[in-house]
C-alpha cells in the first residue's frame, strides 16, 4: 500500500503512524473520510468506525452513559412500545 500523498511510506510505516491518531479526537468529517478511505489500513478502519459509533450512542442518549432505569439505548427506544404518554415502556 503505497499513499498517493506520501509514495516514500511504506506499508509498515503507514500502520505506525495510524496507530498514533486518536481516533475518539477526530471530527465528523475526518471520522467519515477515513472510514471511506481504502488506503487505510483496515484496523484504522475498524477503530474510526468503533468510536464513530459511540459518538452517535453518546448523541442518542442525551450525551450520558446513563445507569439503572433512566437509560435506554436507541435500539430500545425503536423497538420498545410506546406507552401511552409517549415514552418507550422501558425507560
């Protein structure tokens, strides 16, 4: 895999440096390009997408990681019923 941006980078040096970016600091935009870009090697990939997806767990749940009752993931509220004042019957 040689990058189009950097020819004189090879493989394994490409694998070393994209084991230093901390992916959790990466912006929506960047998040999205990397996890888009085939040149990447597939363990950066793997990693964007990982946090992107707790990005989007954190967003859903009002920004806390909740506990006990007071929490339920967007999975749950999509497939929960709705009670009659309209919220999810598990939360």
């Amino acid at each position: 895999m040689i990058d189009q941006a950097h020819p004189s980078l090879m493989e394994s040096e490409c694998k070393k440096l994209c084991k230093l970016i901390d992916c959790q600091k990466l912006s929506q935009d960047a998040s999205s390009h990397a996890a888009q870009n085939d040149r990447l090697p597939m363990q950066m990939v793997v990693r964007v997408l990982y946090f992107e997806q707790l990005r989007l767990k954190s967003s859903f749940s009002g920004g806390h990681s909740g506990g006990g009752g007071e929490y339920c993931s967007f999975s749950q509220r999509i497939t929960m019923p709705i009670s009659g004042s309209g919220v999810p019957s598990s939360c």
